[in-house]
C-alpha cells in the first residue's frame, strides 16, 4: 500500500471483478441470484435486525458517495465549512455506523444461535460477514478516531476524496493514498475487498430493483374451507382488474 502503483491499478482491478463477475452470476446462476432469505427458520429476531442493518447502511453509503464524490469547493458555496461538515459527518456517520454495527452483529448472532439459520449458512457468508465487520469497524474509527498523520483532524476529501474521483476519469492519484493515514487505507482496502466479493454472495441482491413488483396483480388466497363452500354454491363470476 506504500506504492503509488498499487493505488492506479487496485481500483480498476476491483471494478473488472465487479462487473464480470455480475455479468457471469446472472448468466449461468440466475437461480442464485437472491438474498435466500432465512425467515422462514426465524422471523422474531430478523424483524428488529434487517431494518436497523439496512436503513444504517443506506445512510453510511449516502455519506460515503457525498464525502468521495462531491468536491470541498461545492459545500463551500453552500457556505458549509469544513469544520461544520466535519461535525455533521461524526454525528450522522457515528450514529449510522452504530447502527449498521449493532444490526450486522444481531443478524450474526441470529445465524450463530438459530440452529436452522446455521444450517442454511453458506461458506460465502461467511467470508462476506468478517469482511463486512472490518469494514464497518475500520471505518467507524476513522469517522471517529481517525487523525492526520501530524494530529488533528484529517480532511479526506482533499485526499482521498480526490483519489476517487479520479479513477472515474481514468486519473487517478495514487500518490495522495500513500500519503493517508494507514486507517485509511486499510478501510479502501477492505471497500475494494468487499466489492470483489459482491458478485460472489447474497449481496448480489443489492443489485435487483423489484420495479415489476409495484405492477403485479393481487395475489388471491383463500382458505380450504372458502373454497369447499365455493363449490356447493357454485362459482361466481370472476372479477377482473386487480
């Protein structure tokens, strides 16, 4: 992580699994292509943990596309300082890190202590778990923790911020990752990591906008008994529409 070299190419390494490993799941494992939702084995539990872990991921991945991909110069017309940034960023970060933690760990313990929920646990989640973790943590402690290489606050944008934005143009600056602080780097190391692990696991799912749900008919259930008096009076006419 000490080459610049490895900061101009990681990133685009990243991105060719990402996207030919999307490309290949849904080619030949469209029938893997789901979350295998475990709720069927345990709902109590899984009721309270998936919002708190989806809603608190949602809003940690808000942070990091505005933090990475909006420039300082933009919030600064906003008349929003880099200290008030700073300080909004700790708090709605902070909060929504917690968040994401304290759901990631129930789902864990929902997986650990559920014996038909282990059961279903596959290998891939595993991994996507640990790596889940480091992340999560990791980047906690720089919204948190995180200093400059000389003390003080460390102001990623003008860094790392850039960094990213960078690869997206084909000009990436390597050299101002080597200069961040280890935390850091080792939080985009673990991003990248996960990213090439995405298309692998159930995060994969992430990927699936459910847009022909809001159009589908009603599903009709009636119970048997509905159905046997059905029978003796004779059917009725069909309704049409929804």
């Amino acid at each position: 992580m000490s080459s610049p070299v490895f900061w101009d190419i990681a990133p685009y390494v990243t991105l060719a699994i990402l996207i030919v490993g999307t490309w290949w799941r849904y080619r030949y494992d469209k029938f893997g292509w789901t979350s295998r939702s475990s709720q069927i084995y345990e709902s109590r539990l899984l009721q309270i943990a998936s919002p708190v872990f989806h809603f608190g991921i949602l809003v940690v991945l808000a942070g990091h596309l505005m933090g990475l991909l909006v420039p300082p110069r933009v919030t600064q017309l906003m008349h929003v300082s880099s200290e008030m940034y700073h300080v909004q960023a700790v708090l709605l970060g902070g909060v929504a890190g917690f968040a994401t933690v304290i759901g990631l760990g129930l789902l864990i313990y929902r997986r650990v202590t559920q014996g038909p929920v282990r059961l279903a646990t596959a290998r891939s989640d595993v991994v996507m778990y640990v790596v889940l973790v480091l992340a999560l943590l990791v980047g906690l402690y720089c919204t948190l923790l995180g200093t400059g290489p000389h003390g003080g606050v460390y102001h990623y944008r003008h860094t790392v911020g850039v960094w990213f934005r960078g690869i997206w143009i084909l000009q990436p600056r390597g050299d101002l990752m080597v200069g961040a602080p280890l935390d850091y780097q080792l939080h985009a190391v673990i991003g990248m990591a996960l990213f090439c692990l995405w298309p692998f696991t159930r995060l994969v799912h992430a990927f699936s906008a459910p847009i022909a749900y809001l159009f589908r008919p009603y599903i009709v259930y009636r119970s048997r008994e509905v159905a046997a008096n059905n029978e003796l009076l004779g059917s009725q006419p069909r309704r049409r529409g929804w």
